[in-house]
C-alpha cells in the first residue's frame, strides 16, 4: 500500500530529548518512582483526561509535586510518556494478532480492541480528537508504529478477501476518530455502529462465505 502511513497525534516542531531516553540510568529508588507516578498518571488521565493539573496528579500518586516535575519537568512530557507506554502495548498486541490463522477475524477483532481502548481512555480520546499538546519524538514515533502495525494487519486482510481492496489505513484512521467524535463523552462500545462500520469493510471473500451459508 502506498499512502504514507501518519501519526495519530500528527506531526510537529522539533521536541526536545526523547522521553524514553530520560528514564536509562535512574536510580532503582527513582525508577519505582517514575513508574508509579506512570502508572498512576495513565489511570488519572483516562478517568479526567489531559486537563487535570499536575498538583493533581502527584496528589493522585501520593508524591509531592516537586517530585512529579523532577521526573517531567512539563504536563506534555508527562502525558507523552504515558502514550508511548500505552500504545506499545497496544503494538504488542497487534503483533500477536499477525500470527492469528484467519487474516480478516485478526484484523477486525483488533480494530474492536483500539476502538474500545480509546473509548475508555480519555486521554487518548483527548489526544486523538482535540489535543493542542507539544508532541515529544518518542511519541511521534510511537504512534507511527502504532499505526504501522495496523496497516501491516489490514494490508494482509486484504490479501485474504476478508477486506475490501480499495480501503487505505488513512481510511481506518478516520473511522476511529469519527466513532471517537460520535461517541461523545460515553465510554460504552458502541456495538451496532461499529458493526455497520465493519460490514462496510468487510471483502469479497466474507461476502461469498455468508451467501453460501
């Protein structure tokens, strides 16, 4: 597939220093520390999402604030950091999804998954949707992998018939921000929807298996 495959969060000026690099050589004590405060920001931000300050957050974390800017000097860095861990995840699970033996139930069950996920997820919504954050590289790249790990699952679905040869990633991109748009403040998964969505999707290869059956 040829289109450029863009970053969720889009492109930006020069950030400063990766953030996954600033946590290499702590201090085992502050290295529990920053991933707590990690721990406790990702669950502070998909309850309120990214507009709760940082007096909050450490407040959240049982911490002094001081210490919070210590290990991010910024609510961006902060929030960036929380992303990259979230959605490496969520890459890891795409990953597996690759091996899965039906190429089309792979990719559908997955895009359910990141649907869901964002649904949830305040800040991702936030961040998705209407986020005016710097963005930090580690973020920027990330995102593309993210969003590249996607394509891979979609590209090879297509390849089965499962989906239909002319949807692009930047057309699945802008299904999920307009099911993240639609859904408001909800947080239910909006089953009926997403279903229509996926039988708009669906190829040729389901289409002749459900006429048989």
């Amino acid at each position: 597939m040829s289109k450029k495959v863009t970053s969720i969060t889009g492109s930006g000026n020069a950030s400063p220093p990766s953030l996954a690099s600033k946590s290499k050589g702590l201090r085992a004590d502050a290295q529990r520390n920053r991933d707590k405060l990690l721990e406790i920001a990702h669950r502070v931000f998909t309850t309120h999402g990214i507009k709760i300050s940082m007096d909050d957050i450490a407040r959240h974390a049982g911490m002094g604030v001081g210490t919070v800017y210590r290990h991010f000097p910024t609510k961006e860095e902060l929030f960036g950091a929380v992303m990259v861990s979230h959605k490496t995840r969520l890459i890891e699970e795409a990953k597996k999804w690759l091996h899965h033996e039906d190429p089309g139930e792979a990719f559908f069950r997955y895009f359910a998954i990141v649907i869901r996920e964002a649904i949830a997820n305040k800040a991702i919504t936030d961040a998705l949707v209407r986020s005016s954050l710097k963005k930090d590289e580690a973020l920027i790249e990330i995102a593309e992998d993210f969003w590249r790990e996607i394509n891979q699952l979609l590209v090879r679905a297509q390849k089965s018939g499962s989906v239909r040869k002319e949807a692009s990633i930047e057309d699945i991109r802008f299904l999920l921000t307009c099911i993240l748009q639609a859904n408001g403040d909800g947080n239910s998964f909006p089953d009926r929807i997403v279903s229509i969505i996926f039988d708009g999707l669906r190829g040729t290869e389901h289409n002749h298996k459900k006429s048989r059956s």
